[in-house]
C-alpha cells in the first residue's frame, strides 16, 4: 500500500532530514510514526501525501510511484488518501457542512450528493446535529472531528493525520482515536504522527520511530 524504498530527504542545502528510509505498510494497517519533535514525521507524512518529493529515492502508494506523478495527477492522490494535517485549514465563513463538502465540491459532484456524503461523514464523526454550526463556535476536539469528515468524506483508502490529539484533554483525544479506530476496522489504512505515549501504548500495533540518528521499526509501542 505505501512503500520507502531507499528514501532520503533534506531542505534546500540542508542536512538529511531522512536518511535511506525502507519501510512497506500492508493495506489495512494502523501505524504510529513517532519521534522527538523536528525528527521528521511530518516530512515523512507529507512525502505519502505527495506534498513533497524525495531528495533521493522512490515513494509507492498503492503501486504509483508518488514521487513521479506529474502535477496534473494531484487529483488522484486526493482521492485517495484523506489528510489531516497539524493546521487544520477549516474555513471560518462557511458552516461546518459546507466545510466537509468542500473536497467533493472540487472533484464536481453535484450539490445535493455532496451534502447527503457530507451528512454521512460527520455522522461518522460523531459530529452529527453540528452541520450549520461554524467551526469557530465548535471546541477543539469538535474542530479536529470536521477535519477528519473532510478528510474521508471521499472514502478514502488511506488517511494520515499528523498529530492529531495534540492540544485535546485525554477524552477529546481518545474519541479522536477511536474514531480513527472506526475506520480502520472498515479497511482504511491509518497513519498517525503522535509523540502521546499514553495513546501509543493504548492503541500502537506498529510505530516507524524516527530519531536524529535512527530509524526503528517496531512492532507495539516504543519504550
Ligand atoms: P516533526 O514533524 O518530527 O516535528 P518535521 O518533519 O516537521 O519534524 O521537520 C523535520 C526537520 O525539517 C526540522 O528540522 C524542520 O525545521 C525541517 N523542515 C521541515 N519543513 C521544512 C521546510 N519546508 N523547509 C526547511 N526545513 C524544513
Ligand atoms: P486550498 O489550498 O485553498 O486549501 P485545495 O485545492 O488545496 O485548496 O483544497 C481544497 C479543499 O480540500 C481544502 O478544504 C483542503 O483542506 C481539502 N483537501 C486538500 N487535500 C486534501 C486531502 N488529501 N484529503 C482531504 N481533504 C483535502
């Protein structure tokens, strides 16, 4: 589903940030990418999502080499995998609904299937009854839930969220989790950046750990 395979990256002239990364998550998995902060999980996070290229090396995601899609076949990588990244990009403007419909609005699909997906995705979240609210009148962890419906109200294969659970109380967190949990019960290959050991040890089945130095593999949660 998603392969590394001799993946380096730095910044500019800068040092590797990821130096020779080999990892191959099977489709279905639930896995932590963990590590101190500025390790590199959000760069090894963005290098699946395609918003970033490899200095060396190649990124597969379900059998496409990421990192050689041309610009125009952006839309495809949307599709097909939902991400929740560290600023959440709501738009304060628009009602939380028209939010989640944002993604479908832009691939083209017609109004009212839209909104009907929409409903359905954040029924899923938990977020049910909270469709005309604006996400500034929503709580955090509500706001961090509307990021997710607009994440997966296209059904994606693949999701990845980078830290999602920071700044939520330990409930907010783990309904946050357990919704993750939810979809990947259904299939859904999960991906989650998170330094949160209490999360880990509770929900960690295998963690990519990346420190300044190393790159671990393991299976459960780090020590
Ligand atoms: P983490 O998510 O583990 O905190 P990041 O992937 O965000 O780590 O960052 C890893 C390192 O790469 C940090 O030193 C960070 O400053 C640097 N970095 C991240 N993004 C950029 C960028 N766009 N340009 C230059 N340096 C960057
Ligand atoms: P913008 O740059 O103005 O956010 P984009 O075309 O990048 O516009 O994205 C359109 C909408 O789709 C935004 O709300 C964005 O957050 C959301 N979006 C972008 N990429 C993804 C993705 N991979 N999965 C889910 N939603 C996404």
């Amino acid at each position: 589903m998603i392969e590394f395979k001799h993946v380096f990256k730095s910044y500019g002239r800068g040092p590797n940030i990821l130096a020779d990364i080999n990892f191959h998550i099977q489709p279905g998995e639930f896995v932590f990418i963990s590590g101190p902060s500025g390790a590199g999980k959000s760069t090894l996070l963005r290098l699946i999502g395609g918003l970033e290229t490899p200095t060396r090396g190649a990124v597969h995601v379900k059998g496409n080499r990421i990192d050689q899609l041309p610009a125009r076949a952006q839309p495809y990588i949307r599709r097909n995998i939902g991400l929740i990244l560290q600023d959440v990009h709501l738009l304060n403007d628009r009602r939380a609904i028209q939010n989640v419909m944002l993604p479908l609005e832009v691939l083209g699909v017609e109004y009212k299937i839209a909104a009907k997906r929409a409903r359905a995705a954040m029924e899923k979240v938990g977020l049910a009854g909270k469709e005309d609210q604006y996400p500034i009148e929503m709580s955090g962890g509500e706001q961090q839930r509307l990021a997710i419906a607009r994440a997966i109200v296209n059904k994606p294969a693949i999701v990845i969220a980078d830290e999602p659970t920071a700044n939520l109380d330990a409930v907010s967190a783990k309904r946050i989790m357990d919704v993750f949990k939810d979809f990947n019960r259904v299939g859904v290959t999960t991906l989650i950046a998170s330094h949160d050991r209490a999360l880990m040890a509770h929900y960690a089945r295998r963690t990519l750990l990346i420190e300044p130095d190393r790159f671990s593999d393991l299976i459960g949660t780090p020590l």
